[in-house]
C-alpha cells in the first residue's frame, strides 16, 4: 500500500514537471543535477534516506539533520558541526564539505584564512588559501524550498564525481547551513504535509497553501530572524555570528521565497537606495556584478525566468545578506517565488515544490562555481576590506565614549553585543566630561575607531539623516546606542584614552550581599533589571512599596539619594519572618544581577519617610495577551519574548478566537499587541471595559491603540493626519517613489518623559529616543497629566522622514493614560519592545505592566 501511494506522488509529480521516463533515484538526480553529474553510489541520495523524492513532502527538521549526520558519517569529504539549539532544542548544525586532504588540514586552513581579517597580517601566497563559503538556507520557516536545496546540494558536494566537484572541494570549504529557522521551518512543514492532499490541490485558497497563525516565518518566539544578525535577541542569532565570526566566509547565501506570481530574483538589488552606506563600493560594483553573470548563465541553462537589480533591500545591518557585506564578504540575497505547499496555482501554470527547490539548488551551484572561479578576488577583497577599515578609522580619529551612570543592567547587555559583533570595547580607569555628559570610570567606556571592526563600530554609533532615495523595504535606521538609551558622545581627543580592554567574560560588578534588617529594603528601580527582583518577590507573596518621590536615607552602604520608583519593602508587615524575607530579597536581587540595601530607621534625611503616603504598594500582575485572528504576531512576541527572559513572569495568551472564554476576574492586566480587533464585538468591548471600570489595566500598542481611540475606550483623539504636498499630476512610473516618500518606514525620534509619573519612573533623563514605523499620529492628552512621553518638537535622531510628516509630529504624544472608572487604558503610539532591541523603551512598558494601576 505505502509503495502504491509512493509511485502515485511520484507520477504526479513528474506529470507536472514534465518528466519523460520513471526511474527511481536516477530521475530525481535528472531533474535536479546537470545532465553530466555523476555521482558515487555508495553515498545515499536524499530520496534514498527519507524514503521519499525531494519535492513530494516538507522535510522534518530532524530528517534534515539525519541526512546530514549520514553524509558526515559515510564520508571523508563531510563533518558536522553543531553549532547551537534553538528554543524548542532543535540542533543548530553545519556540514563542512572539502576535500579529503583539506580536511586533515582544516584547523591550519581555518588559522590561514584568518590572517585576512587581521591586519598585521599579510597573505603571500593567494592559491594555497581557500574560498570559504557559507552556504545558508530558511531563515523564514514557511520559505521551505531552500533547505530541500541544501539536501541536494549537500548530497552533490559529498557524493559528486565530476570534476567541477572535485576541484570545487580542493579551492573551497563549503559550510553548510541547512535551515538557521528550524522551530519556524517545522511549524510551517507540519502544517503544509498535514493539508496535503492526494491528489494534490493546486487551488490557492486551499488551507494547505494558508497556514494558521502565527504561521512559520518566525522562530519560537514569533521574531524575524532575518532581522536579527544586527539585534542577536536570540539564540539561533547568537550561535551563528559565533561560527560566523570563527570562519569569516568570503561568501554568504540567504535563500527566500516570494509571492507565488512572480519569478526568481538574484542580486544584484536595487542600486544606490537600498545599498549600506559603510559597504564599500567595489562590493556592490565589483562582486555583485561578477557573481551575477554566473546566475545568470546557471538559471537560463535551465530555462528560468528572473529579474535583478529592481528591488530588495540591502541596507539594514540585521540581514543575513547584509552583514556579510559589512564583514569583507558577499552576501547574497535569492527570492523564489513559492510554492507554499506542494503545488500551487499562479498567474504563469502551477507551481511545483520541486521546481522551486531546483531553481535554489542551482543558485548553490552557481555560487559555489562563482566562489571558486573569483576566488583571488574574493581574498582580496576581504583583506582589503579590513585593512581599509582601520585606515578609515584611523582618519576618523577618535572613537566613542558611552556608559549609563547607574544602570549596570543596560550598560552590560549592550557591552555583550558589542562583543559578540566583536567591537573592541575598553573599560576607562578614570573620568570623563563629554558634551556636558560625565561619564564616570567603572561605569564609562570607550570604542575606538581605529580596529578592523570600525565599519560596524559607525553601525553601533553613528546616526544616518541622508539617503539616495525615499523608498525602506524595512528600516532607515539602525543606531544601536540610540535603541538602548545609551549615554554616549564622540571622542575627538588626540590621546588614546586608557583603560583594559573588556573581554567575553566581562560582567559588571558584583555585590556583596545585603545585611539582614528588622525594618526595611530598598532596591533602586533604575535598574533595566530590576523587574526582575520585583516580579520574584510579588510571587513569593512579599508586600513591596514603590515610592512616588525621590528621598535620602541612611543605608549600610551610608547615606543614599534615592529616586522615583524606588522599590520598599518593609520587614515587619510582611507574613513570613525577617530571615525568610531577607532570604527572599537576596535571592531576587541575584538573579536580576543588582542590589538592595538594607535601612535600620525609616526617618529619611531630605524627601519622605518610608512610612509616607507616597509609597504606594504594587500589584501583582496577572496578565493575559490577545493573540490569533489578525493580531501583530511580531509585536505579541517581542512582549512574550521579553516577560520570560527579562523578567520570568508567565503571560496568558488567549487566541480572540477564545475570547469569549475567558474568566476576567483572574486577570487584572491585559495586553493588546497591534491588530485592528474587528473581529471582537460589541458584547466583548463592553465586557471589557465593564472589567477595566472595575480596577483592570488595559496596554495598547500602535493600532491597537487607534482601535481604543475608535471604540471609545478613552477620550483621546487623533492628531492631525499629515498632509501630502499632491502635485497635480505626475508620471506613473514614479508613484511607488512618490508614496514611499510619504510613509514613516522605520527610523527614530527624541521624546521628552515625564520621570515623575509612574510610567516613567526608573528614568534619570527626560530625554528618550524611540522608534516608529506607522503614521498613527496620537494628539497629546487633554489632561496636562496624562501625556507621559511626548516628540520633540523637530525629533529626528536617525532615519529618512519627509519635511511634513516631521513637522507634524513634534508635539505629538507618544504615550498617553487615560482613567476608565477604576482602572486604566496605557496606549503607546509607538512599540516599545521593537524587535528584541529597545532596551530604552523597555522600561515604560515594564513600567505600564507593574505600575500601571497606580494614577
Ligand atoms: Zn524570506
């Protein structure tokens, strides 16, 4: 039975693919391999391993690694590497495919290949050195047919006897990266081999072509990964630039699929518009060129349609085709149009899984010949690309001095992203007044710009205001000092500034523990992580006050100003005794990595007393997420993601779809990530807002945020809608340009933030960078109370805004409270939380989730 339905997939595959002849094996590889490939029988085929042909089935992420594990193990041309897990412990692995001979070498090869990205060193002879080339598939989960493509690459490298194999693996070690996405790549795989009929339904509505939410593109946690190489949120990201940075590849490929109507694209990408302004010129000019030519002639070999050079973004430093680019090597972006199932209707006949998956085999092909026959090229680029660097840097002169005062928390995460990007990052032994900013020594740090990574060092630091063109795939800006709200001034001094240099296993300071009390702890709430401590103590059952206003006090470390938001918790009205809390404080303060001090008297010596109605005690959240239906799954994600790594606090996520399920008297917090809630009701928004009358916090972000304007939550109101400068008439080839010129993609502002209000508290400046991707303009609140973070007037830090949506938005709100009988609605204008990276404006959304029910 299983071997009948075995031959109908396959018949019905090669009907629609155009197959002549049925032979098992030997037409997969006619399909798939130029008709001259020959291959060495002893090692398995893909369809030999899985018991399937490629094309008829989604490959299971563990068959993936199977496979891969097999050739390593047959093979003396194949090692596996694993390199990391993801959240759900799939294995993060990598095959190295070389030759015999390079292998028993490969460690000398890899020291070799180095000395091209270290300047002191210079390379003397180019044909002994390698091409290295990493071949990377399925950072988008539901894109699947390029991890089918990295089976059959890998099978052609490993099993190969032609000669263009073989000379391949004597210039070249591949690295073979079959799926960087593979919790998103078996989400979508599941769901696509579940629908799949028999016979196979082409029709595009079909639920195997429309996957549920919060479908496959994304990692566990509903993040793009494909943005995340500059942000390194998360683990996949974090255990492939530590293998990227062990190898330094000359050449990177990131495998896409595109809307199923259109065909294939290579880069060259857009020019000049969508190009990185640190990228030399001679990558996009020189290699992008050369290497295009070898696509080319590979896709029309074959007979594909594609386009270049048209569109795609190359810009944001947090693609896997982008960073590359930043790092002396080509990255190299391919779009396919997709099949999103096993086969599909489009506007051109039915498209095949099979197909798509033989169009990225070939573009591996091509790049591999490509990386091999330009291999001089390659080499030298990249050490020119850093030696040029440190010249440029040393030009620059300088560096950057940066450093939070008082929150070790920010200071450590962004010192551990400069590492891991491997910025060299010194730590200063003595003080320093920049741009009226005191930078104090422990807490103050420099960069220099003279290193090889000066390139990513403008990346970090430095703000981009001018473009070639008005039109972002994704974002204009991508300053990462500015998402962390990080202190930081350019250093234009002529003498180095000293100080040690700060390693991996750099860690801030560490504490001694705090000394028992018989009256209270206070734990400042400055601290990125103090939420942490909080949210441990509240579920120990511990009564925890904040303070409303800043005090001086005697403490064991003498006496200490402290300032809004200061966390207190008494000794002796507490349930459990004073061991078991001082237990408890320790034990909180540890795991969030900060302090507490321990106070014998409550009489404060300026502000209030720890006996003042101005400390006010907390509530416990209990929060529960929207989630489902047309919900943002990357804005509920970036909140799921930070409550359990930045603070551990569970969060209930119900589908709207259950919405009507769920018992509101266990919740007093909810949160509702961008969507526009159609869906929801009228007898659901009033059941809502009778819940929030009755003490519930609501938190809305970006349009979620307009449906609580619209359905009449609160008072708030719009602010003025920008207005187009129309020309009467113009050409209509130039109407993508005109209208991208008035969108907001991604880019950054200057707000001011009232640090006295709760939701600002843990603040020590007004000033505020945040970032916005919308044209949601919010008109700050009628109450002179209730508008806690407001736009600069003329806000632009970073990123391309046309003049009249600029003028517009300065004075507009960016966060506004509204009462609603005894609770409250928190709308944010902007997202706080934006992909992982904004540290800075984490902390009004914590400060929303803890401290939102108190004004
Ligand atoms: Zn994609």
């Amino acid at each position: 039975m299983l071997k009948v339905i075995h031959d109908i997939v396959q018949k019905s595959i090669f009907l629609l693919i155009g197959f002549c002849a049925y032979n098992k094996g030997l037409a997969q590889s006619d399909y798939f391999f130029p008709p001259n490939a020959r291959f060495d029988e002893s090692i398995p085929t893909p369809e030999e391993y899985l018991g399937y042909p490629i094309g008829t089935l989604h490959t299971r992420h563990d068959a993936i690694v199977g496979y891969m594990r097999e050739l390593a193990r047959i093979s003396d041309r194949a090692v596996l590497d694993t390199i990391g897990e993801t959240y759900e412990h799939r294995l993060l692995v990598v095959l190295k495919v070389t030759s015999p001979e390079n292998h028993s070498n490969l460690e000398q090869i890899r020291q070799d290949h180095l000395k091209l990205v270290d300047p002191a060193e210079s390379i003397e002879d180019y044909g002994s050195q390698k091409s290295v080339v990493l071949l990377g598939y399925n950072v988008h989960g539901n894109e699947p047919s390029s991890s089918e493509a990295a089976l059959l690459t890998a099978y052609y490298y490993v099993a190969g006897r032609n000669a263009e194999v073989t000379d391949a693996l004597d210039d070249a070690v591949l690295l073979i990266d079959p799926a960087f996405n593979p919790d998103g790549r078996d989400r979508h795989s599941t769901w696509a081999n579940s629908f799949k009929g028999d016979p196979m339904v082409s029709d595009p509505i079909d639920a195997e072509h429309n996957e549920m939410w919060p479908r496959g593109r994304t990692n566990h946690y509903w993040f793009d990964l494909n943005r995340d190489w500059l942000p390194l949120a998360h683990v996949e990201s974090q255990a492939r630039i530590d293998f990227y940075h062990k190898w330094y590849p000359n050449v990177v490929t990131d495998f896409h699929e595109m809307g199923t109507n259109s065909t294939y694209f290579f880069e060259p990408t857009k020019p000049f518009g969508s190009e990185n302004p640190v990228v030399p010129r001679d990558n996009y000019d020189g290699l992008n060129n050369l290497f295009a030519g070898y696509f080319h002639e590979a896709l029309d070999e074959i007979g594909s349609l594609y386009f270049t050079k048209e569109q795609y973004d190359n810009s944001y430093p947090g693609y896997g085709s982008t960073y590359p680019d930043i790092h002396g090597a080509l990255g190299l972006v391919f779009e396919q149009a997709s099949s999103r199932g096993h086969l599909q209707d489009s506007r051109m006949g039915k498209v095949a899984f099979a197909f798509t998956i033989k169009n990225h085999l070939t573009s591996s092909m091509a790049t591999v010949r490509a990386s091999v026959g330009e291999k001089e090229t390659l080499l030298k680029h990249m050490e020119n690309y850093f030696n040029s660097a440190v010249e440029e840097g040393k030009r620059a002169g300088g560096g950057w001095v940066f450093g939070d005062q008082t929150d070790e928390g920010r200071n450590g995460e962004f010192i551990d992203l400069l590492n891991r990007h491997k910025i060299e990052t010194i730590q200063l032994n003595e003080d320093i007044t920049l741009g009226g900013k005191q930078f104090k020594a422990g807490n103050a740090f420099y960069v220099p710009n003279e290193q090889k990574q000066y390139r990513m060092v403008r990346t970090m630091f430095e703000k981009v205001t001018t473009f070639y063109d008005s039109i972002f795939y994704d974002a204009s800006s991508w300053t990462a000092a500015l998402t962390y709200n990080m202190p930081y001034e350019r250093y234009t001094g002529k003498a180095a500034l000293r100080g040690m240099t700060i390693d991996e296993n750099y860690s801030g300071s560490t504490y001694a523990s705090v000394p028992n009390s018989n009256y209270a702890y206070l734990i400042e709430w400055d601290e990125y992580y103090a939420p942490k401590a909080l949210h441990y103590l509240l579920e120990k059952g511990i009564y925890v006050n904040t303070a409303f206003k800043p005090f001086s006090i005697e403490t064991n470390d003498g006496v200490k100003d402290f300032g809004y938001g200061t966390l207190m918790i008494p000794v002796n009205r507490q349930e459990i005794n004073s061991n078991l809390l001082h237990g408890f404080v320790e034990e909180a303060t540890d795991l969030a990595g900060i302090r507490a001090y321990s106070v014998n008297s409550g009489y404060s010596s300026s502000g209030i007393d720890l006996g003042s109605g101005n400390f006010r005690t907390i509530r416990q959240p209990k929060a529960l997420m929207l989630i489902g239906g047309n919900v943002s799954s990357l804005e509920a994600g970036e909140i799921w993601h930070l409550l359990d790594t930045k603070v551990g606090m569970p969060v209930t996520k119900v589908m709207t779809s259950n919405v009507g399920r769920i018992d509101w008297a266990k919740y007093n917090t909810l949160i509702l990530p961008s969507a526009s809630y159609g869906g929801l009701g009228k007898s659901t928004i009033d059941r809502i807002k009778q819940w929030v009358r009755e003490g519930g916090t609501v938190i809305t972000l970006r349009n979620a945020t307009s449906w609580a304007i619209r359905s009449k939550f609160v008072n708030a109101k719009f602010g003025d809608s920008p207005e187009r400068d129309t020309p009467e008439r113009m050409n209509y080839v130039t109407a993508r340009e005109f209208r991208g010129s008035n969108a907001i993609g991604g880019s950054m502002y200057m707000t001011d933030v009232d640090i006295t209000h709760p939701l600002g508290f843990g603040y020590t400046q007004r000033d505020l960078p945040v970032y916005r991707n919308h044209s949601i303009f919010m008109a700050p609140s009628e109450d002179p109370f209730n508008t806690v973070v407001k736009y600069k007037e003329n806000p632009l830090l970073g990123g391309y805004v046309n003049k009249t949506n600029l003028e517009k938005l300065g004075g507009t709100a960016s966060l506004i409270v509204s009462g609603l009988g005894r609770g409250n609605v928190i709308m944010f204008a902007d997202n706080p939380n934006f992909r992982g990276m904004w540290y800075g404006t984490n902390k009004l959304f914590f400060n929303a989730l803890f401290l939102g029910n108190m004004f």
